[in-house]
C-alpha cells in the first residue's frame, strides 16, 4: 500500500463489512483504547460539571451529564473523521451492537433490578405494566402509521408497512436514565419514580420482542395471518420471562444452599455468583432463540427477591456498589457510542429529506403523547381517587427518551432491512431523534420538573397538588377487580411459598424477605391519614434507635471478650 493510498480517506463501509488490510485486530485494540480514554475524559468532565452545579446551580441546571457524555462522543467521532480514522470508525460501528448487548447491557438491566425500590414498583405492578404492554403497542402503531401515511404521500421517504412497524417497535424503547438520575437529586416522589423506572425497563422487554417478531416475519413467508405474528410475540416474551424467573430461582435456591452458614471471606465467592449468572441467564436465552434481555431481566428480579436475601451482609453491599460502578460506566460509554455513531456508520443523507427528521420527531413525540394520555385515561377510569393528574402526564411524556436499547435495535435493523437500504435510514433516524431527546429535553427537564413539583411531599399550594387530595399517593395500582385481587391473591401466595423455602431465615425467625411485594401492608392507602411517613434519617426518634443500637453493640463485644477471657 503506498503512500498516497495511507492519505487518502476511505469511504466507511457499511455495518457489518469486514476491515481490508488484515488489520483488524490492529484496530480493535485501537477501538478499546479510544474507548477507555473517551471514558477516562468523560468522568473528569462529569467531575467538573458535579463541582460547577455547586456554584452555579442556575446554569448548570439545564445541562446534563448525558448532555455531556454525549458530546464528548460527537467530537470525538469529529476529530477521528478529520483525521482520516474511517477504519478505526467503521470497527466501532460495526462491534457496537455485539459488544453493546453481550458487555453493556447486562450489568445496566441488573443493577436496575437489584436497586430498585421493590415496595413501590410491586405496589404499582399493575399500572407499570399497563403502560409498557399497552402503553408500548399503541406508541408503535402510532409511529408506525404515521410513517407509512406520510411516506405514501411522498413527503418522506418511503417504507413498507413492515418496515415501518419495526422501526415504531424500536424507536418506542424508552431510555430515561437522566430522568431516573435527575429524580433521584430532587428526592421525587417514590410511586412517580417507580412508574417510571418499571415502565422503562418493561417497556424494553415489549419493544425487544416486538421488534424480533417483526423481524422473523419479514425473513419468513408471512401468510398474513394475525394468529403467527402474536403466537411468536407470546411465546418469545413469555418464555424469556419464565426462563429467566427459574434462573433466578435456581441461582436463589444454589445461594442458600451453599452459603447457608456465613463463612469468613466467602464474600468474594458471592458476588463472583452474582456477576456470573446474569451473563448466563443472558446466553441461555439467546441460544433458545428467546430474548437475552428480557431473560436477565426477569432473573435479576427473581435474585433480587430470594437471592440476596441469603448473603451476608458484606457480600449484599459489594455486589450492589460493584453493580453500580459496571452500570454507570456502561451507560456512559453508550452515550459516548451515540455520539461517535454519526461518524462510524454509512448514512444516506442524500436520501433524506429534511422534512423527515421535523416530521419523524413530530411523530414519536406524539406517538409517546398518545400512548401515556390513552394509557392514563384508561387506567383513572378503575380508581375513584389518586388519579394520575395531568401535570404527572405531562411527566410520564417527556421521560421518553431514546438511547441504549434504541439504538442498538436500529444497529441490528441496518444489517436486516437492506433494501433500498431501510435499515441504514432507520438508524440515521434514530440517531437523530435520540440525541435531539437528550439535547432538547435534557435541557429543560429540571425547570419543567420543577414547575410541576414532582417533589416527596411538597406543600400544599403547590401546582401539583392542587390538582390532587394526595400527590405522594398519586399512582395507585391498577383496578381492584375481582380478577385482579385474584391474580394479586395468587401471586401473593407464591411469593410467600417461595421466601419460606427459598430465603434464610433471619435471627428473629423470619425470612430476611418475609413481607410480600405483594402483600396487603403494601398496599397504597386510600386516604392520606392512613399514610404512616417513614421517620427520617435525622430525626431525635432515629438518633435514639442508632445509639441504642450502638449500646447494644458495645455490650455483646464485652460479653464476648468477658467470655474469652473466661476460657
């Protein structure tokens, strides 16, 4: 290869196509390092950005660290693209959606699972799960539709039905990391947060099996029938949860087992177990043809339930700090990703007009309206009181942002969907939407969560409660039918059956996690005044249990060694 060859830049090649040179190991040790530099960068400036919200809360209040992150990527994938970097681009762009989903991924679901606040996303199950099943089918018939009618009318370019379908089920993949990090700062309200965050995580399972049936359809011969496309759909979600539930079982149940009787350093050991499964239950259930993603999911909810209750103290703390370490950092470098991905992928800007990017925002935006304004009314329609306001509608909407798992469904699409290269244009597409998300609501989501007081028992007066009795109660658990008190009765009965074989009892005799999710002192109260407040951290209450805790310490320590010397 000669000189003037080396200078010259190459087109990047499409997704999938092999490095020419022989240089591909060459370069994907490259790609690493890129990558763990951009990340080493990244948390210097997020560093800088928590130290300038301290001083300059006003400003740095409308910027984000994903906001942030996302930039460096964008100038990254600028200073390579100048550089005439097309292999080390094209190297990211095509291991992206493998290492995405077999290395980011599954720490990102699992420490989701592990650390959410268990009371209020089982309080509120039934209203979660209406807004990602439902809520998540209709936002990708919507997108979808709309699509299609305005490709017809030749505005925007033009896709078939079934393209068009698989893009609304990838695009509906919400991603509100920033929400969930930014509710987490302002002490939100619990049962907001909660939706929000079941929704999401839910919402990603339906989009995934969404997307993978429409994806089997259009590689086999579809007879048009409406039996095979939801028989696939069942059977693929379904079965992906059920395997993952006995994974998760299996995992509870060896734990118990094997660290029955806490031993000195076998902290090391659990939370080796604890890194090892997830990534089972993940490669099991792709090689079922099942959904990876939905089978880690459901095997961390199980693990969360009946398997760390069985470690020891220490080994429940590692594994869930280590858990958000490996998260955090794996969020980050997918933002960063987004960012390079304007540069490491072949988009066809000749072939998009620019009216299809106002218009394509315009319908997901509206789509995302659409669903939570349904999904809402239908669900106020079987609760007499804490209805979902309309100021906590608005809330639900604009936490749809895109990112991870959108855009890794759009990275797979381009390698599907090649003719007259639909899959290339849904992942431009995508990429455009979900940066202008982060960006656009990144920017205003604290002032407007702020005009809407989405704060933990904020005073009376304020915007949101008026519009409600009880804001901190203000998501309820779905309709008390018959059939869902029966459901709710069975689970509960399950629940209890499992944690009394599967979970340890503790020294007061009962199970570390006695207290079913599904239990009636979980319920949400149906008046205010039978809202007990939990007592805070600071209180004079508190601080007289701490100290005699602490008395109770220091004597069983002198008991201990009055007994030794004893011997």
């Amino acid at each position: 290869m000669s000189t003037e060859e080396l200078k010259c830049p190459e087109p990047v090649p499409q997704v999938g196509e092999p490095i020419p040179g022989g240089e591909e190991e060459k370069t994907m040790s490259q790609s690493i390092i890129v990558m763990m530099a951009l990340l080493g960068i990244n948390s210097v400036a997020l560093s800088y950005l928590r130290k300038a919200r301290s001083n300059y809360p006003f400003v740095t209040k409308y910027i984000q660290d994903a906001t942030v992150t996302t930039l460096i990527g964008i100038f990254a994938g600028t200073y390579l693209k100048i550089s005439g970097e097309n292999e080390l681009l094209t190297t990211l762009g095509n291991g992206y959606q493998e290492f995405f989903m077999l290395i980011l991924l599954p720490p990102i679901l699992f420490e989701s699972a592990i650390n959410m606040h268990k009371r209020s996303f089982f309080r509120n199950i039934g209203t979660i799960l209406m807004y990602a099943l439902l809520g998540t089918l209709i936002g990708a018939c919507i997108t979808a539709v709309g699509i299609f009618i305005f490709g017809a009318l030749g505005i925007i370019h033009k896709f078939t039905f079934g393209e068009c379908f698989a893009f609304g089920s990838l695009i509906s993949s919400t991603d509100p990391v920033t929400v969930l990090a930014i509710f987490k700062e302002m002490n939100a309200d619990k049962n907001l947060y909660s939706v929000i965050f079941g929704e999401s995580i839910l919402n990603d399972a339906i989009s995934i099996a969404l997307y993978k049936t429409i994806t089997i359809i259009t590689r086999t011969n579809y007879d048009g029938s409406w039996f095979s496309p939801v028989t696939n759909f069942l059977f693929l979600f379904l079965g992906s949860v059920g395997l993952g539930f006995l994974i998760g079982l299996f995992c509870s149940i060896m734990v118990k087992t094997y660290f029955g009787n806490p031993q000195p350093g076998q902290e090391t050991t659990e939370v080796t177990l604890m890194i090892l499964i997830p990534w089972i239950a993940y490669l099991i259930g792709e090689a079922f043809n099942l959904s990876g993603i939905v089978t880690i999911l459901f095997c961390g909810i199980a693990m969360t339930k009946y398997a760390l209750p069985n470690l020891s103290k220490t080994g429940r703390v590692l594994t869930k700090k280590l858990y958000q370490a490996l998260s955090s950092s794996a969020e980050h470098l997918v933002f960063i990703f987004i960012g390079i991905g304007f540069f490491s992928f072949k988009h066809h800007w000749e072939q998009l007009k620019w009216a299809i990017f106002f218009i394509t925002f315009c319908i997901i935006t509206s789509a995302r309206f659409g669903q939570i304004t349904i999904v809402t009314m239908i669900v106020n329609k079987f609760r007499p009181r804490n209805k979902i306001t309309r100021d906590y509608n608005m809330v639900l909407t604009y936490a749809g942002f895109r990112g991870a798992m959108a855009f890794a469904l759009a990275a797979n699409a381009a390698s599907v969907f090649t003719t007259d290269d639909a899959g290339s244009l849904m992942l431009t597409l995508t990429l455009v939407y979900a940066t202008l998300t982060i960006f656009i609501f990144g920017s205003t989501l604290v002032p407007l969560l702020q005009y809407y007081g989405v704060q933990e028992g904020h005073e009376k007066g304020n915007k949101a409660s008026q519009l409600s009795t009880d804001t901190s109660l203000i998501i309820e658990t779905t309709p008390k039918s018959s059939c869902w008190e029966k459901s709710k009765y069975f689970c509960q009965s399950v629940d209890d059956l499992l944690t009394k074989f599967i979970v340890r009892p503790t020294r007061g005799g009962q199970q570390a996690g006695s207290g079913s999710s599904f239990g009636r002192s979980q319920e949400i109260p149906e008046t205010p005044s039978e809202h007990i407040p939990e007592t805070p951290a600071d209180t004079p209450l508190s601080k007289l249990d701490a100290s005699l805790h602490d008395d109770l310490a220091s004597a069983n320590t002198a008991m201990k060694v009055n007994r030794l010397d004893s011997d």
